[in-house]
C-alpha cells in the first residue's frame, strides 16, 4: 500500500467494502481506500457494487498487461527487468492492486491486477513502436 495517502478528513474512515460468498457483507480498512462515512441509519443510502463494477478498477491482470507491452514496445521481454519494474509500479495504487481470493484473508490466493495507466510508466522504461502507413 502506498504511504501517499493520507489520513481521511475528520468523521470519515477508508475502508474496502466487499461481499463474501455466503452473502455477508465484510469491511477492511485500508489505507489505498477511499474516505466513506459510516452510518447506522437505515435511512442512509446503500452503496452496493457488482463483480464487474469491482474488476472495473483496475482491469488488466498479468497476462493482459504482458501483451498490451508486447504490442507497444519494439524492445519488449518478458525478463527479469520487466518484472521488477512491474512489481514496482504494482506498489502505487495508481498502477495496480492486488485482489485476495478471500479479502478477509490476506494469507488466501491473490492476484494482481493493472491500470491501463501503468503503461505511460514503462513508456520510460521501453521504446515505442512506430505506427506505420500502409501503401506509402
């Protein structure tokens, strides 16, 4: 998690909502989250996300990513430089995160996952194909 968070302003709390398998909803705090107010009344409006709203953000997984960079950069391997600099950039919410199978559990299976964005971040790192015109 990134340390580029602060704290969230004053009545307000960072948590991840989720919903487990049995239907219960769970809550963790985590710092990459976003500041929600937590209420007790009935009355208050119910935030409610599907699967999909949730893989929305961020979208890409490994695999995905890998081709996006094999399809944008003339230098591009899949080596030891690529990964380090891909485990790196995963540390910044900006770039990616890491979903838990059991988000109750962070000692379950997980799995990383990517934001489009990472890819102006290794635009530093590779050099970018040159868009051809057929026929000239």
């Amino acid at each position: 998690m990134s340390d580029q968070i602060g704290a969230p302003p004053e009545g307000l709390s960072r948590i991840i909502l989720y919903q487990t398998g049995d239907g219960l909803s769970r809550i963790q705090v985590r710092k990459d989250a976003l500041p929600v107010h937590n209420s007790g009344d009935p009355s208050a409006p119910a935030v409610r996300l599907t699967e999909e709203q949730i893989r929305e953000k961020p979208p890409w997984d490994y695999q995905k990513l890998t081709e996006e960079c094999a399809k944008r950069y003339n230098n591009f391997k899949r080596d030891k430089t690529y990964h380090a600099i891909r485990k790196g950039l995963l540390g910044d919410p900006r770039f990616g995160a890491i979903r838990f199978l059991d988000p109750g559990n962070l000692k379950n299976a997980k799995k990383p996952f990517f934001n489009p964005n990472i890819l102006n971040e290794l635009d530093k790192h590779y050099t970018k194909k040159v868009a051809t015109r057929r026929g000239k």
